[in-house]
C-alpha cells in the first residue's frame, strides 16, 4: 500500500531542516490517522450502516494505519495487509475479494479529490473466518495529497485508513439479505483474473454464509421449540 509512516520518519534523508519539517507534517499525519480512527470507531459502534440487516454483537479487533508513497493497482500490498491483520477472521476467498474491491477504491479515492486535496471512502462487508463464523468489516479510507510541492516531492499519496471487525450473530440474520451483502464488496476481479473467476469465488462465499445462517436459524428455532 504504501510506507507506513513510522517507516518514512526513520528514513528519511535530507538536511537537519527538511528532517524536521517532514517529521512535523508526519507526526500532524499521524494526530489525524488516531482521530479519523477513534471517529470512525465510534460511528460504528453507535450508528453501524446498515444495523438492521447487519447486526453487530461485538467488536473483536480494530486497527487503523497511515501510509505514504500510495500506489494505484497494487493488489498485493492490499492483500498482504488484511492478512497480517485480519487473516484469522476471514477465509481466503474472502481476503480475495476484500482485496480486489479495495484496491479498486483506492484507485478511486486517487483520481476523485475534492477542492481541498483530499476524498474520503466509507463502507462495509459481511465476513465469514476460518471458523465459520459470521462477521462484518467496516471500513474508513481518507486519501490525501499534499498542495505544497516541496512536500509533496518527499510525501506523496497518503492514505488514512481505519478497520474495524465485529461479529455477527447468524441466527439474527434473514437469509434473503445474506446474498445481497456478499455481492457488493466480492463481485470484483483481482488484477488478471477473469470475470468467471471472480463469479465463482462470489459464489463459493454465497454458498458459505447461507450454509452458516440456515445452521443458526435452524437451530434458534429448535431452542424456541423445545423452550
């Protein structure tokens, strides 16, 4: 995705002067990233998009990141990311298609920036993890590229982007919503794949999820049953 900015403070090579400046305009970078973050968080656990069809029980993890030297197109730098991080809530297929969909965003957030040299992104996809469970990513990006030009030479195409992974509880789920929900953020091809490849991961993380619901409605209504 980028360089971390941890990673371009340590790096950096120039005069004492332009040192300092950079690590300024840097450590201001990294202020913004934590309040973009704890913003973000906070809109999730209070006013989730979409609560009534995707109910979040728990927050589980949240992470948020600042990188600099942002490239449009690089899938792997995406994939590898939401491995390290969230690999253990989400199986392949879903890494797969997170990382098609984001890659497209960023490409996006670079080439739509507003008056003030910045676009934001804000979403949201249905998860199943190695466990079978049911879970949900909310996502925030904030894109920004500096005006002055000395800057921008040593800093170019940040980007903000805080995550947030919850679980959901399957059995409050309708089966109707479960396949609209994989449809948006799985129906992109990763770079060289083709339209029948991404079709048929779609389809193997459809099957998936109603698989995981009718268990979890089957079972809630065998408890109510025998109650």
């Amino acid at each position: 995705m980028g360089n971390v900015v941890s990673h371009v403070m340590r790096h950096h090579r120039g005069s004492t002067l332009a040192r300092r400046e950079i690590e300024d305009v840097l450590n201001r970078l990294s202020v913004l990233a934590e309040v973009k973050a704890r913003n973000h968080h906070s809109r999730v656990t209070s006013h989730p998009i979409d609560a009534e069809i995707l109910p979040i029980e728990k927050v589980v993890r949240k992470v948020h990141l600042a990188h600099c030297g942002v490239s449009s197109g690089n899938v792997k730098a995406v994939q590898d990311a939401i491995e390290e991080h969230f690999g253990y809530y989400m199986v392949g297929d879903v890494v797969e298609g997170l990382s098609a969909v984001l890659t497209e965003t960023i490409d996006h957030l670079m080439n739509t920036l507003s008056s003030k040299n910045s676009s934001e992104f804000t979403s949201y996809a249905i998860t199943i993890g190695n466990t079978g469970s049911i879970g949900r990513i909310d996502i925030y990006m904030f894109y920004y590229k500096f005006a002055s030009p000395h800057v921008a030479r040593m800093l170019s195409n940040c980007l903000i982007t805080s995550l947030v992974v919850s679980m959901v509880e399957p059995s409050k789920l309708r089966l109707d919503d479960v396949r609209a929900l994989a449809k948006a953020p799985y129906s992109s091809p990763l770079p060289g794949e083709s339209e029948r490849e991404a079709d048929e991961r779609l389809e193997r993380i459809e099957n998936l999820l109603v698989q995981v619901t009718q268990t979890a409605l089957g079972k809630a209504l065998q408890r109510s049953a025998s109650a």
